[in-house]
C-alpha cells in the first residue's frame, strides 16, 4: 500500500504481523485515488460488511457510498483473521478512496452483486459474526427458528429477485385491519419490497405473537411486491391501500393500537356529527377545482390533516369512513393531476 495515501497506524514491532493484515487488502498501489473531503461530512469513513452467498464476507471500510479505503474478501468461519482484519480497518485513518466498482473488479464479486447481498454496518468483530449466525439460521430454519416452521406457511409471499439489496433501517411490521375481524400483517422490507404477508384474526393472539416473533429475528432473503402476494388472499390491492394500518413491534400491538384508533373516530353521536361536519367542510375545500398546480399548492395544509385523521378508516359509523374515503380519493386525484402537470411543464 505504499504511496497510496491512506495511511496506517502501528508500531514497529507489530510491523510483520500488520503486513500480513494487509495481504489481504484488495486496494493496491495501481488503483486510481481520490482526496477525502476531511471537511464534508458525508465522507466520514465507516465499516461495511457484506455477506455473500457463499460462506465470504465482504469487509469493506467506506467514503460515502461509493470510495473504499479498505475491501478483503475473508470466509467467515475465519474468525482469528475477520477479527484481525476489523481490528486493523478500525484503526484506520484514511486520506483517499478508491472507487469501489474498480476495487470489486479484482474479486470474485461485482458491483451488481454487492447490491443484491446482505450487509450490516458492525461496531464490532463479534457483531459480524452475531450477524453472519442470524442470516445462516434464517435461510436454514435452524435454531429457535426451527419452532417457526408451521408460521411460515402462512406467508403469502410471491419471491421475486430485487432489482437492489433493500436497506435494513427501513423495515418494520405493519398490521392492515380489514373487514371480518382480519388483520393483514405485512413484513416491509422498504417502500418497494414485502418480505411477508398473511391474513389471520385479530383475536388469534397466539398465532399474530409467533408471527411478530418471527419477524422480528428474521433476517429476510426473499423479496417480493405486496399486490402480488395479495393475489393469493380475499383482498385486492384496491381494496388493503384503503384499510387502516399502524406499524407493530409485538403482538399486543394490534388489538391495543386498533382500539386506539377506534376510540379516536367518534364516541358519542355528537362527536360523530362533528366529524361528519369537518369532512364536508374539507370536500367542499377540495372540490372548488383550478389550475392543477395552484390547487394542490394551495391544499397542502388539507391534505396533511387528511393524512392525520386515517385513522377514521376503522370508524365505526360506516358514514364517517365512507366520507373518508371519498375524501381520501379526491386528494388523491388532486395530487395526480398535479403531477401530470407537473411532468407535462419539465
């Protein structure tokens, strides 16, 4: 690595065992180096771990989502060499990057396959490999995975191959409530990809809480799109973008944060007749039809409370959540036509 301008800090005397450390990085003197914008914090460095399909990972010490300072490629099952790589990235102080498309070129992987990988961003050796057991158990089922077996039957998914790993700090659990006493739970992986769907009771407390279990130690490794594991339920897609949803961290959740919400939609007649009153109101707003940019604009203040009140979805007066609805396609319509506006005017 010399003359690369990263630079490394180590004594003298552990000089031997740092240069075999270093056999291992990727990053070598003929690669193209970028200076480090000491000043911007987006180039902060940080480690990345990648894990592969085989038994590899990745370990990858980053700038920005693009630079490496550091990548080997090291079998997990390594553990004296993964904790000394860590150590040795860890005390890193970097000046310059590379490319990693260029870096990644030199192993057995490309850049189309990082996407597709798992990845955590550890703190340390030992979280990599806490990591590397979830994902083996995951896919294997093994462990306190195995009591799951039966539950993951329920699962509705369609896998369908990501076009892109999705990012981990974007998933979470949303429970949908429809009619019959059904509840929808949906295992998000990010705004594109479900990891799981199923259609069980509310009130089936001992199955929802494996479910959520589950989900919760699950490391993912099946995508797919949530209108097509729908197709394999009673509900179209039409209909779940309608329900009310709230996002779930237990079991308990879904009874309690339902009746929440419910509680909220009107008590009394006069607190429904209120409702009722201020939903009209805001269709009366809306309906006054203009310049589609100037309409949406103009709106935005409705259309946040609109948000606000979803909650009406589950109302018990079917008026309420009727007016809801109209109310809720209207905005939306708006907000369409904006945007074909809007595209039309770029």
């Amino acid at each position: 690595m010399a003359g690369t301008g990263i630079r490394y800090t180590f004594s003298a005397e552990r000089g031997a065992y740092i240069m075999e450390i270093l056999k291992h990085n990727c990053i070598d003197s003929s690669e193209e180096l970028h200076e480090i914008d000491q000043k911007n914090p987006d180039e902060k460095p940080y480690i990345k771990v990648f894990y592969t399909n085989a038994d590899d990972i990745i370990i990858a010490g980053m700038i920005a989502d693009h630079g490496v300072y550091w990548l080997s490629v090291t079998d997990a099952k390594d553990e004296n060499t993964v904790r000394a790589i860590f150590d040795h990235v860890s005390g890193i102080e970097p000046k310059k990057y590379a490319d990693i498309h260029s870096v990644i070129a030199d192993t057995y992987y490309t850049e189309e396959q990082l996407k597709l990988f798992y990845y955590s961003l550890p703190a340390t050796a030992d979280d990599i490999f806490a990591y590397y057991r979830k994902i083996k158990d995951s896919l294997g089922s093994a462990g306190e995975f195995g009591r799951f077996a039966e539950i993951q039957k329920l699962n509705c998914l369609i896998p369908k191959k990501p076009n892109y790993w999705p990012n981990q700090k974007f998933r979470c659990i949303h429970a949908h409530y429809a009619e019959n006493n059904d509840v929808i739970i949906v295992g998000f992986a990010d705004n594109n990809y479900i990891f799981w769907l199923s259609v069980t009771k509310m009130d089936d407390y001992e199955t929802n809480h494996l479910i959520v279990e589950y989900l919760s130690m699950l490391e993912p490794a099946e995508f797919g799109s949530g209108g097509a594991a729908l197709d394999k339920t009673n509900y179209t897609y039409e209909q779940f973008r309608w329900l009310y949803y709230t996002t779930i961290t237990s079991a308990e959740d879904i009874t309690e944060l339902y009746q929440q919400a419910k509680s909220k939609s009107g008590g009394t007649r006069e607190d429904q007749n209120k409702i009722i009153s201020k939903l009209q109101k805001m269709m009366g707003a809306l309906s006054k039809y203009g310049n589609p940019v100037e309409n949406c604009l103009k709106n935005d203040d409705i259309f946040q409370e609109i948000w606000s009140l979803k909650y009406l979805r589950c109302s018990d007066n079917p008026k309420i959540r009727e007016l809801f609805h109209q109310l809720e396609l209207l905005s939306n319509g708006i907000y369409q036509d904006y945007m074909t506006e809007a595209r039309g005017g770029a």
